[in-house]
C-alpha cells in the first residue's frame, strides 16, 4: 500500500506540471504610462494561507492525492469507510505499522475486485433478461401503430418527416442528428444535447443504423426501433445500454458524402539502401544500393507475383 501513494503523487504532480506548460497563453494587457514594471511572477494561490513553502506544497499535494483516490475508488464502484482508508494511509505514509503488509493489502483487494466484479455480471444478467422481455414487448406493440413499417431483418421505422433528397450506400459517410433512448425512455446518447451534428461510415455503425440511414432522403427525419440483434446484442454497451436493449433512435439525415479512399501508395523517388544482416555480412554478403527505378519495378513484379499467387485455381 506504501506505492500507492507514491505512485499516484508522481502522476498528479506529472500531471500538474503538464498542465502548465500546455496552458494556453494568453497575452496581459498593455501597461498603463507610469506604472511599475511586471516581474511576470507567477500567481501564487496559497499566498497567506500557510505558515510556509513546506506546508503549503504538503497540502497541495494531499488535496491532488486525496481527489485521484476518490476518482480511482468512484470508478472502481469500490465501497470504503473514508475514515478507515485516511487511518491506513497516514499509518503507510509515516512509516508506522500497519494492521496488514502490503502483499496482504494486495491479496484482499484482489478478491474484492473479483467480488466486484461477479456482482457486477450478475447484474448485467438480470439487466439483460429485463431489458429482452421488455424489448420484445415494445416491438410486438409498436409495430402496430400506424405509420410504423418493418424491414425483412425486423428494422421498424417511421417518417416523422418526408424530403427527396439523395439515399446514402452502404459504404458512404452521413452527417446526422440524432437521439437514443432505451424503450422505458431513458436517454443515452443525443447529439441534439451536445450542441453538434455527428459523422459516421455507415460500414462502421451498428447493423440497424447501416440498413436504415440508407432508406432516409437527405432532409428528411425518421424514427428507428431497432431490435437488439441489429443493435449491441447480448453484449450491450456498457454502462448505459444493457444487453438484449432494444433501441429507439430519431435521426436527422443532413449530408450525404462518398467514403475517402486511403491514398494510394507513393511512388519510390530515391535509392534504397538494402542492408544485410549480422550473420550474412560474416558469411561475406554485401550491402546492396538498389536504384529507385529498379525499386519500383521490383515493387510492381511482386504485387503481379502475388496477383497471380491469389488467383483462383482453374
């Protein structure tokens, strides 16, 4: 347990340090005539709140440490007594004895975190089950309601508001906004929220997403309830999407685009330098200078060599 806090102040104090040579710099006004002089000394927080330097940097430091524990503990879902984990460090960090050795401290967290985590798949589980049963009844009652269609895989989707633009390929980049709730409302993604439309390949989304972005005109607004099999399955997405979530999607289609080709591979412009190695220089190999014209004929008889090699079988 004694690393740990060593570990963590040298991040934090990492961290601050960064910090402040990635600030952004920001130019203080002009000086008024007659005034004195700027020592450009930098602003100091603690001025008149302790006693001295070394109390101050102490303090500081507890103050980082203590938030990067809390955050680590927060994200962990680890449950403590605040007072217990203050009584352990102050013992470690004195160098006083502790109830437990370190490698002791080691074993116990080690079977809490697999506690933790056993729990933690139970209940992904049981939310999975929930949210199956409740996901099945919402399509089964949805696709009832009018204006609702559904596609040969089970993609349920109605126009909320019609346009004529161009359709999107399977392969092509759509900029959208768009809303996702689970079926008992709750929201889990917005762009709406964030202010800002997004970008996706639809080769690169979710099967319910690929299939119906490419039924929306450019302009128009159509709602998706999209089964859990076209969706995350029974992975879900953690935290916020259980498994066997059926999803509910609004979408603004705004923009169509082709997917950018990767650039294709330059031409060779200089000579290249073929070195071999240790053992072959001993057994008498040279080093060879290829020219870069050679390279690039070399280069196109081994992709026609491996077209070839990659050929079907007659």
């Amino acid at each position: 347990m004694k690393t740990l806090p060593i570990f963590l102040l040298s991040g934090v104090l990492a961290g601050s340090v960064m910090g402040q040579n990635n600030a952004v710099k920001v130019s203080p006004p002009a000086p008024s005539p007659g005034a004195a002089a700027s020592t450009n000394a930098p602003v100091d927080p603690g001025a008149g709140k302790f006693s001295t330097d070394l109390e101050k940097h102490s303090y500081a430091m507890g103050v980082l440490l203590a938030g990067d524990i809390k955050r680590q503990l927060s994200r962990g879902s680890y449950e403590h007594d605040a007072e217990i984990v203050i009584k352990a460090f102050s013992e470690a960090l004195r160098g006083k004895p502790t109830v437990i050795t370190d490698g002791e401290a080691n074993i116990i967290l080690r079977n809490y975190s697999t506690e933790i985590r056993k729990k933690t798949e139970e209940k992904r589980k049981e939310d999975g089950e929930k949210a199956k049963v409740a996901g099945e009844a919402f399509l089964a009652a949805n696709k009832a309601k009018e204006g609702v269609q559904v596609t040969a895989s089970g993609l349920q989707y109605k126009v909320l508001k019609a346009a004529a633009g161009t359709k999107a390929k399977s392969d092509d980049v759509v900029e959208v906004h768009y809303r996702g709730t689970l079926v008992d409302g709750t929201e889990f993604d917005s762009s709406y929220s964030r202010g800002q439309p997004a970008s996706f390949g639809l080769s690169r989304v979710i099967k319910g997403w690929t299939e119906g972005l490419q039924l929306m005109p450019v302009g128009s607004k159509y709602q998706f309830v999209i089964p859990s099999e076209l969706a995350y399955g029974q992975n879900g997405s953690p935290p916020k999407i259980p498994p066997h979530s059926t999803l509910i999607f609004e979408v603004d289609l705004l923009s169509v685009k082709p997917q950018v080709a990767p650039p294709l591979p330059s031409s060779v412009t200089s000579d290249i330098i073929k070195v071999p190695s240790a053992d072959d220089l001993k057994k008498g190999a040279q080093i060879e200078v290829i020219k870069s014209t050679d390279a690039e004929r070399l280069q196109k008889e081994a992709a026609e060599q491996k077209k070839k090699s990659e050929a079907p079988k007659q």
